[in-house]
C-alpha cells in the first residue's frame, strides 16, 4: 500500500482536472481526494497499491498533458478512514 500528497500546477484548474481525477481513481479502485487550492494548484491524495497508482498518474498526466507545467510529489501517511475518493469542495 502507498500514499501519496501531490501538487499539480499549472492551467489545472477549470479544465475538468479534479472531476477526471475522480473517475480515475474509481476507474482504478483507489481510495482519495482531491481539491483546487487558492494558489491555482490542484492538491491531491491518493492510496492504493504502487503499481495501481502509477497508472492512474500515467493516465492522469496523459490526459492533461498540456495543461501540467509542475508536479510536486510527497509520500504520506496511509489514511484507514477513506473508503473511496471524493472531490472536497
């Protein structure tokens, strides 16, 4: 199991990045959330198994290929409490 924390920035924001991260993420049974920042930036949280979760960031970053000028990638602490992933508003 891995976690990761994760900060895209670039034209992120109202492109429909947080709606395809969510049918990603159900796409590949991965547990999360993610939410646009003040800054501009999409933050996101995602867990699940490594190689699960870096398909799901191969598909991610495909699909917005043009529109992620930087990504900034922490591990984190795996959360018990998601069951699923959500967009937070």
């Amino acid at each position: 199991m891995r976690c990761l924390h994760i900060y895209f920035s670039g034209r992120v924001q109202g492109v429909g990045f947080r709606y395809t991260s969510r049918y990603l993420a159900k796409k590949y049974n991965l547990c999360g959330w993610v939410r646009n920042l003040p800054d501009g930036r999409v933050e996101l949280f995602i867990q699940g198994e490594e190689k699960v979760i870096e398909d799901y960031l191969k598909d991610l970053n495909e699909e917005f290929k043009g529109y992620i000028l930087d990504t900034q990638i922490e591990s984190a602490k795996i959360d018990e409490s998601l069951k699923d992933f959500h967009i937070k508003f």
